[in-house]
C-alpha cells in the first residue's frame, strides 16, 4: 500500500476474480449450511404428547431420539471438521469443484431425515420397519461417504488448486476413509437385513466413532 | 500503516461506507439465506406415517419426494452458482442492487413451497391437483427467472458497480438465460394444464438442466 | 509487512481485541439471523391440506398466505437493509451496544409468528379473533420499532463507536422512523379493534412501504 | 506483494495452514448455528388452534410461552457473547478446541426442545409433568454450562492458543461462572422435584439473569 503502483496491482489482484482464490463463499456457504443441518437435528427429537401426569415416562421412553441426536450431532461434526480440514489446503475453487462440494453438503444434509426415520423406528415400528429405516440409513450414510470421493480424485488430478508447499498425495490416505465407510454401511445394511437391526446401527455408531479417531489421528499424525 | 499519512488513507478507505465496496454483507446475507434454502429442502421430504410393519412400502412410495428433494436442491444449487458468478464481478453495491438481490433471495426461498406443493400433489392428488400444482411450480419457477432481469439490466447501466477492465456486456449473454427459462416455464404451463402435468414436470427438470450446463459452459468457455 | 516492526504493530491491532472495532461477529451474528428469518417466512405459507380434486382452489383461497409473505418478505428486507445502513457508519461495538443489538434481531425474529397469526386469522377465523390478531401484530410491530430508538440513543451518546468524521447527529433523523412507526402502529390497533382489522392491515402495509421509502430516500438524500 | 521475497511470505503466512491463527471458520459456524438456534426459538412459541372468536382469550392464555421465548433468547443471547467474548481472546485453534466448541454449540441447540417440553407442561400438564420438564431442563441446561468448563481448562493448559500479552490465567475466573450455575440448577432440580415446580424455574430465570449480570461485568471490569 506505499505506492501507487503497489497498490493498483494489489487492487487487481482483489477485483480480478478469475485469479483468485475463492474459497470465502465456498467455505460461508459450507458452514452455514453444516451449522442449519446440526440445529434442525435437534428438531428431529421427538416431542411427547403426554397424556396429563405421564410426560416424565414418555420422556424415558425418547431415549432413542437422545441417543440419536447425539450420534448425528458428532457426525455432523465429524463431516464439518473433515471439510474444515480439506478446505484449509485449497486455495482456489473453480465450477466443478463447487459442484462436487454441492454434493457433499446435500447428502450430509439428510442425515436429519434418515436419521428421524431411524428413530421413528424404534420408538414405534416392528422389527420390519426397524430393517427397513437400517436400510435406508445404511443407503444415505454410504451416499454421503460416496460425496467425499470425487473430491479427493478431483483434488489429485488439479493440484493447482491446492496450496502450495502440498503434495499432490496429500488426500491419497483420505480417500481410504469414506471408502472403508463405504464397506461397513454395505455389512451393516446386510447384517441389519438377515440378522438383525440392532446389529446395524452398532455399526452406524462405529463408522462415527472411526471417523471421529481418525479426523482427529490424521491430524495429530501430520 | 507505516506512516501517519498511509495509516489515516488505509482508515479512511476501510471507515467510509460511501466509497467502499460493500459486497461483504450482501455476501454473507445470501449465502446464509441460499444454505437455509437448499437445507429446509430436506423438511420437505416426506416422513411417513406408516402402519407398523409397513414403513418399507411407504418409503419406496415416495420416490416423488426424494426426486423432489434431489431436483430442487440442485437448482437452488445453480442459482448459488449463478450469483457467486455474479457478484463475483461487482465490487460495490448501491440500494436499489440490494432490493434487486433481496427480489432473488425471496423468489427463490419459494422452492420448497412449490416443490412440496408438486411432490404432495403427484403422492395424493388426482389429475386436477397435478395441473394445479404444475401451474404454481411454473408460476413460481417463471418468478424467480425473471428475479434475475433486473440484476443484469442494472449492472448493464450501472457499470460503476462492477469491476474495473470488465465490459459493460458482459451479463449480456446471461440475460438470455432467464429469458429462456421464463419462455420454457410458459410452455411447461400450458402443457402441464393441457395436456398432462407430468409433460410440465419434464420440462421443469429440463429447465433446471439446462442451468446447470450453462452455468458450467459460461465459467468454461471465458 | 516489509519491516519487523511493522509487522509487529499490524500483529498487535489485529490481535489485541480490546482496542478493535469488532463489527464483525455483530454482523455475521445479524446476517445469519434476518436471512433465517425471512427464509422461516416461506415455512409460514399455509400449505392446503385439499381433499383431491380441490388443490386448484385450495391454493387460490390462500391469498392472504402470499400477500403476508411478500409484505413480511419486504418487512425483514428493509430491516436488513437499515441494519446494514446503521452498522456501516460503526467501527466498534461494545458490550452494550450488542445487547441493543439483540433486541433489534429478537424483535424481528417475531415477525414469522404475528405474520403466521395474522394470515390464519383472515382465513380461519371470524371478526373478533381478526381484531385479537392485528392487535397482537400491532403490539410485536410497535415492539420491533421501539427496539432500534435505543440504537440510536446509544450512538449519540457513544460517538466513539461511530466511524470518524461522522457527526454524532448522523442517526438522530433515523429516530424519528421507529418513532413514527409507533404511532402508526398505536392508530392501527386502535382503529382494527374499535372500527375494522382490515384498516389496521391497511396501515400495517402501509408502514412498510413508507419505512421502505424512507429507508431509500436516507440513502439518496446523503 | 512488491518483491519477490516479500510476496512469498505474505502468500506462506496465508496458504500455510498448519501455523494459521483459524478463529474463521470456527466464528463462522458457531455464529451461524446460534442465529439458528436463537430464530427457531419462535417457532417454539405455541399457535393456538382456536375455535373462531376464541383466538384472543387463546393468545392471552399462551403467556408461559411468550415468557420462555423471552427468557431462552435472552440465554442464548448471553451465549454468544460469552462465546464472543472468550473467541476474541484466542488466535488459534487445534482440533480438540473444535470438539469443545462443537460440545459447546450441541448442548445450546438443545435450548428450543427443553425450553419446549417445559412451556408444555406450564399450559397443558399437571403438577407431575411440570417436576418432570423441570427436572429436564435442569439437565440440560447444568450440560449446558458444563460444557464450557473444558474449554477454559484446555486454554490454560495451551496457552500457545491464546492472544499474545494475555496472561494464561485470564479464564480462571470465568470457570466459576459455570460451576455456580451446575450448583444452582442442582437445587433447582432439588425444589423442583421436592417442593414446586416454580421454584425450579424462579432459579432458572435467575441464572439467566446471573449469567447476563456477569457477563457485563467482566467486560466492564477489565
């Protein structure tokens, strides 16, 4: 800024879009969104309409909504820490990319959805409903691991969009994570199917609770 | 900052709300309304109220909502597109741009009302309920198209809002688009109403297509 | 950034948060909460619960839905926009200041039930429960309006918060808005409880308009 | 951005994540969800479903839900400054901080359900349902609190997260201010449960109010 010419050539760099890096919106977007799918799962806790003098009852009874809410809450988390954590080593965004993020904010933000079913199911379905509501949620978690590949492939084959200093195979291990994902949501879906639903959502937990060491693990291990 | 000259320059261009590009809050204020949009889209996925036993079937009955859902969240997903490219290219925004940009806002926070409107109409309605919520999709649909028109017009006589060395024309060509799509909106009405609404519900899929092809082709080919 | 010390100072003002104009956080807070606002708006819209063959007629007979909708739409936009208006002359907020600042936003989050109670009025209900609703929308108006004399009060009172060169007599004619408004608001009720609740809707739309006029003229006339 | 040497700096400092203060996104998402948070309080407030000529005697009766509206906004609204307040002494953040916050933003979410269940129980529960929503929200809200006090031990014990020239002592105060509140909402849920139900909530509009006081007070103090 202490000369004009410095400053003009700041000036363009600021106004000329199709060379700068763009993830501000990218990353306003992304946040707002992570931030309304965590918020609206607290609508998903179902509210008891309690017969007079029998709320605190059907409030124990809900414990499958808590749970729940609690296990999607750190699954989102997971989701906004590990965008959170590829973001950091973008610098610059272009159309596809966008799309790809379009992806990944859309199937993460049916987790409310699935999840609810799921919950639903428990509190009211029989074992059949419970199979199916598995099923379904089985369906949209592998979806939404599925989101995070093209990403990673995107973001090896266009380096140029990646901060510099970075290795290409800087999400090559990445990838390994919604792939391994993947592969649980399909055992999960299958025992939930033949055995038994229960067995399944020990499953979804796990996948969470694998996601969550691992974000955490990829980043201690950098 | 280095002298109290530069310093009391820097604060003046930062202070002065009069001189300065004001894109900052308009940015932020559509990005949180364009993720709340795209996010309440999922409340519009039916939940069903399945009979014990039943909620399998249920859910596969509602092929028309997840369509929806997948639809409508990509169209709102061009429309964010379509305004990062927009306002991408101004740098200052004045009064009369910021009603223009709440007329977008506003016209597309209707896709969930429309949206449901068709996904419940096509799930319970007979023929006559279709045609009706075919004409209001495409009425709306037309509405937040030509939200766009006075966006481009403005720019177009106010090239003092955009960046410096880009053309006065260079929204020129984008404004076709909208006109297009009010053109296609028309057509789907008067075949959704008659002849068969699920003729409109084509065409309003091929609209949504169409905008997103354009919208890569533009970013591609400048 | 080209000297140590330089560096330094710029590292001190940028982290040393008691001497910072922290308009930041006030406005990512506000932004995200008038865009969920007026996008809660379109949750507000009666959706017909039609037998089938009836939608057609069911979506006409909602009139009222829309023209609240548009008419709050409008509402929170020019709230938006005078918030804007406002923040921008401000270079830093205090403690107070921001407690102002959520009744401003607290109001205003209000409007999506008045709006809702209002519009339900005039399609479900009869003469007496029209007067309860405009009297209660009147009420939670006057409430909004009255949340920004305070505003103003402060800033007069704080010219340290307020960007430099700026008179400290720079709002004192914006007070006379909210407080016009209020009496607007007071002549509403009273002539929708003791004459008609449509001429108090008449002034409620009024209201808007003139503090979208006025919010317009403000601008031109600086 | 005049040399060379100087450009590749400033473009390190910027493009280097791993020694980046990253308060960014952290602000961004926790702002976004507590706007979220604070405007769907409103849809909490309860629509009465009157009979036609029964709407106003019905909106006089929904008091307790205009008081919870008043009283969560208010909770959240010192939330945030709190959050505010304590963020603004911070320039970095590690991933467990992001898992603390995350805590932090998940147990505030759950204001608009607790807050709920106990206007409830005030308009269409007996004595038993009361204890129980009281006992609820007691609960909730003691997670509430407890939720901030890792966030100040794990500051003190990294104070490299924290702005230069603050002594790693600035949070040991604030610590206490969550340990009273688990204290009182303890006796709350004590006399709640044991003597009345509006006992319970006298203390929780009183924490409220402890915390809003306090929240002043150390900004002013400082």
């Amino acid at each position: 800024m202490s000369t004009p010419i410095e400053s003009e050539t700041t000036q363009v760099s600021r106004y000329e879009p199709f060379e700068l890096p763009e993830t501000g919106r990218l990353i306003g977007f992304s946040d707002a969104a992570f931030s309304i799918i965590i918020t609206l799962l607290v609508l998903e806790i179902h509210r008891p309409q309690a017969a007079p003098g029998h709320l605190g009852a059907e409030l124990l009874a809900e414990w499958a909504s808590y749970a729940a809410y609690a296990v999607a809450f750190i699954y989102v988390g997971v989701i906004w820490l590990n965008h959170h954590y590829m973001i950091d080593r973008i610098c610059k965004i272009d159309p596809s990319f966008n799309w790809i993020n379009l992806g990944i904010v859309g199937t993460t933000a049916l987790i409310p959805f699935s999840t609810g079913v799921l919950a639903d199911a428990f509190r009211e379905g029989d074992l059949a409903d419970q199979k199916a509501a598995a099923l379904l949620y089985a369906l949209i978690a592998a979806m939404m691991s599925a989101a995070w590949i093209p990403a990673f492939r995107y973001l090896y084959r266009h380096p140029e969009l990646m901060k510099p200093h970075l290795p290409r195979t800087v999400f090559v291990a990445q990838v390994l994570r919604p792939v391994i994902g993947i592969g649980l949501y399909a055992i999960a879906a299958a025992l939930g199917w033949f055995v038994h639903p229960l067995l399944a959502v020990a499953i979804f937990v796990a996948v969470v609770a694998l996601y969550a060491w691992t974000s955490q693990g990829i980043h201690a291990g950098r």
